[in-house]
C-alpha cells in the first residue's frame, strides 16, 4: 500500500511539472498590430514597416512658444480594433527616456490614459519592451522625456538667446523613431491554422516532388 501511495504521488508530481511547463513556454507572437489595415498614427512613418523612413514625435498644440523647459513630445497609434499589446518594439536612434500610456477607453471621457511602462535609460536599439496591459486597448501613446539630441538643442537656444535675459532652461528635441511595433499573443485557433496551412504546404510540395 505505502509503495502504491509513492507511485501515485510521484505520478501526480510529474503531472503538476508537466501542466506548469506548458503553462509558463514560451507564447508565440501576434502578427505586427501596427501593420494593420485602418491603423493610424499621428506619424505615419512609423508604422510603415519601412526601417529607411524616419518619423518625428509632435508637442502639444500651442507649445511651441514656451520659454523654460518644454513640454514632451508625442505619438499616439490608434489600432481598427481593441487588442491586449504584451509587446513594443521601437526601432530608434536617439531615445534616451520615454514612457508608454494605453488608453483605458472609458465612456466618461475622451482618453482615459494609463502608465504601463516609464523607461529610464535606452541601453541599446530596437528597444523590445514585455508588457503587462490588465484590458485591451486600440490607443498606445509613446512620450519622449529625453534624446541624444537635446544637449544640442539646449546648447543653440542659449546661443541665440545670449544677451537678452532669456531663460531658455532645458529643451527637448523631437523624438526620431523608424518604426513602431505592436504584437500582442497568437490564439490557439491561429496557431491550429497555421499548421494545418503549413501541412498543406508540404504535402503540396511533396506531390510536385513526385511528379
């Protein structure tokens, strides 16, 4: 009797392992969200699937004029349909500090942004972010609170304002990115298609080969 108990336990023990190992493998990724037919941005280049193009971050309207420190610049990808986004890529040159909002699409108002990811230091590019978005969502915003580029642009300001009693303060260049890319996890149903498409494929491939 004791024997049996062991066995059963140990056959019990190596089922839990088994379940917990198909539930934390790894997930297949979605197709590129910002590829999709209807999905717009505030600058298009970005999800163009082209990495030679290069798209520029916009400030909020009327801040252009400010004295001081400005305001972070912007984009904002609006998806044809909601989707639950578990990863970005950024392909880009010059971020150095950015965060994330996804847009929560409360009723009560027109966006209803939520932080989800606030990155500090930019180690090197494409910058592939995991995300964990509690509701899906079809509008992500990416602001810009730092670049390579903004030394620079703080260092002409002072220049062309030397003598005037400017206070110029720290300035923020425009985000340059080439691409954005949004992907969230393959459903099962996708994944059964797909290989039945790619057994198709091969038995296709293997009658020709006959012939």
């Amino acid at each position: 009797m004791y024997r049996f108990i062991t066995f059963f336990s140990l056959l019990c023990f190596v089922a839990v392992l088994s379940g917990c190992a198909a539930l934390f493998s790894e997930q297949e990724w979605s197709e590129n969200y910002a590829l999709m037919e209807g999905t717009q941005a505030t600058s298009p280049q970005m999800i163009d699937g082209k990495l030679n193009t290069i798209g520029e971050t916009t400030f909020p309207a009327g801040s252009q004029g400010f004295i001081g420190a400005n305001p972070a610049s912007q984009v904002i990808i609006t998806l044809p349909e909601k989707k639950t986004v578990r990863r970005i890529v950024i392909h880009s040159d010059n971020l150095t500090e950015f965060d994330i909002f996804a847009d929560k699409g409360s009723i009560a108002v027109e966006s209803d942004w939520q932080l989800i990811k606030d990155v500090k230091s930019v180690k090197m590019s494409p910058i592939k972010i995991s995300l964990l978005i509690p509701f899906p969502t079809n509008r992500i915003r990416l602001r810009v609170l730092g670049t390579k580029d903004d030394a620079l642009l703080s260092r002409q300001e002072r220049a062309r304002s030397a003598g005037r009693g400017w206070n110029v303060g720290s300035r923020r260049a425009v985000g340059k990115i080439r691409e954005i890319e949004l992907y969230g996890y393959k459903t099962a149903g996708q994944i059964e298609v797909e290989q039945a498409t790619d057994k198709r494929e091969k038995e296709l491939d293997d009658l020709l080969e006959l012939e």
